[in-house]
C-alpha cells in the first residue's frame, strides 16, 4: 500500500512486477495464505540492527557522500546518525520477500536489500550498526506506545513511524478504531518516547489510501481471489461489487483513514520535534507492480523502495514538505 507522484526510480537493477508474475494460480496456497495473515495480526518481532550503546557512532564527517550536513540543536537535523523504526506490517516488509513471512531487510526504513535503498541505508554511514526495527506485523495505533519504549533504548536521532492501517482494516468498519482512541494512542506514543528521549526527532508518515488499493485490484481474478480470502474486509469485501452499500461502506473506510492522518497532523504538530508527511504517502499513486504478488495488497520491494523515496525527501527537505 504506497503512493506517490511517480517520478521515483526503480530499485536499482530490479525489475518491474508484471502482471503476468500474478497470473499464478492462488488456490494451491489459499488456505495456507487465510491462516498465515490471520497469525500476521498477533505476529510480533523487533529486528535490531544495533544501538549507540553496543556500537559507537561514527564522527559526522564520515557521513555517505551527498548527505545534508548537520543542523543546530534547535532546527530539524536533516543528517541523523541514527534510527529507529516503529509501525505494522508494511515496515516489518511482510510478503514483499516470500509468502507470509516478514523481511526486515526489504524494509524501507531499515532493510538492507540494496533495490529497496532503505531510509537508513540513505542517511547512516552504517546502517545495521545505527538502526533497529520495532514494528510489529499486524500492530495497531493502540500498540504503538510499547513499540516507542523499545525504540527509545536505542537511543535514536530519528523515530520513523507508520501505522494505522490496521486499525480501518477490520473485518467491519463498526470494528474501525475511533479516531478519539487513535489520537490519544499516538499522543500516549510520543509521550512515551519524550519520557526517554526528549531530543529524539520523528518522521510521521500518512496512512496509506486503502480506497486506491482496491480500485488498483477490483477487475485483476487474482487479486479479487486472493482478497476473498478475509483481507481487509472492510474495505475489499466484495470488491467487484458496485452496490450503493458496497460503495458506501469503502468511503466510510477512507474518510476513516482521512480523519486518521488529520489526528496524526495535529498530535505531530504540537511537538516541536515531529515532522508529518503532509499526505505524501496517502497521495502516492503507486501500481500493481509496487503490491505484493502474493497477497495483493502489502508493498513489494518497489513499494518499499518508493516509500524509502518518499521518507528521504520529507526528511532531508529544508522545510516540511509534501502533498495532501
């Protein structure tokens, strides 16, 4: 699920997903792919890459060639030296490697898959020993506040987070988390990490236009086979369907997800600290090739690679930038 105004490369030497590449009959592994996103929803992990603690930062002027040069303590640091992620599934880089499995090295915020390009690849002289992951496959807002505890121990310059599209995929949408409770969640996050970390800066990006993901798959049979099997139903039930109730119940999703990213601006906004997406990557037109081919519906390596794009931009931009 990622978007973006398209002018993005490809990884480099990668090539792109066709659909033929989707063409794959779905039955054989339709159970196995029901169970295995059923355990995605309590699936936990933290890949860590390493924290200040264990491994020493290296001098600033040793930073990869290209990188913006650090600011005063008082501006945004457009040059961290080290990072931490938090979020759900689409950081933890599942399905984007093989089927029901997570990838942390395709992730784009800490991978290290060289077609990916990761954020941390992009800003840290070395990444593995400077970055962590803590995002949690299936994890929702409410989760966030434990994922920012573990992420504060590592002492980061920068926090990524992306999160919330787990909480408008629900099997209903009576099911959505409130926005109130998403709100609260997220102020709980950051205050959580301030309590730890008060000079730790965090990049918050938007969640992802769940509307384009189904009109990106509503006509493709395996997709519409795969999306059968439970995902996201309150947004890709029936995904063929053009039924008022149908077409009433996914805008109920996305100004659900709208009204998410404006909670995720107005927290973000009151701490000095925090750099929103503006909408970038709820913008993203991204396309088939940029979605996973076994599941249809998390990014694949491209996906990552352009999201990488998109949080290297926001974060190396003078001032915050980005599109509603």
């Amino acid at each position: 699920m990622t978007h973006d105004d398209g002018d993005a490369q490809r990884p480099p030497g990668g090539r792109r997903r066709g659909v033929g590449a989707r063409g794959v009959a779905v039955g054989a592994f339709a159970a196995v792919l029901a169970a295995g996103l059923a355990l995605a929803a309590v699936h936990g992990g933290s890949d860590s890459g390493g924290s200040s603690a264990e491994n020493p930062r290296t001098d600033s002027s040793a930073r990869p060639s290209g990188s913006p040069s650090p600011t005063s303590e008082t501006e945004w640091n457009r040059a961290p030296e080290s990072l931490a992620a938090v979020g759900d599934s689409i950081t933890r880089g599942f399905d984007a490697c093989s089927l029901l499995a997570d990838c942390p090295s395709a992730s784009w915020a800490t991978g290290t898959d060289r077609s990916v390009d990761s954020l941390a690849s992009r800003l840290l002289e070395r990444p593995k020993a400077h970055s962590s992951n803590h995002a949690v496959s299936g994890s929702r807002m409410a989760d966030l506040p434990q994922q920012m505890r573990r992420a504060a121990t590592h002492d980061p310059d920068l926090v990524t987070v992306m999160t919330g599209a787990n909480d408008a995929c629900r099997q209903t949408t009576a099911q959505m988390t409130p926005v109130a409770e998403f709100r609260e969640s997220f102020r709980e996050a950051l205050r959580t990490l301030r309590a730890d970390q008060p000079k730790a800066q965090v990049y918050v990006a938007s969640v992802p236009d769940l509307l384009r993901l189904w009109e990106q798959g509503r006509d493709n049979p395996t997709s519409v086979r795969v999306w059968g099997l439970g995902i996201c139903q309150s947004m890709l039930k029936d995904p063929q369907s053009d039924r008022p109730v149908d077409d009433e119940r996914r805008q109920e999703v996305r100004k659900r997800v709208v009204a998410y990213n404006g909670a995720l601006r107005e927290v973000c906004a009151a701490d000095a600290r925090c750099r929103y997406d503006e909408g970038a990557v709820f913008a993203f037109r991204f396309s088939a090739g940029e979605l996973s081919s076994w599941d249809w519906f998390h990014p694949s390596r491209q996906g990552q690679q352009r999201l990488a794009d998109l949080a290297y931009r926001q974060i190396t931009a003078e001032e915050g930038a980005g599109s509603d």
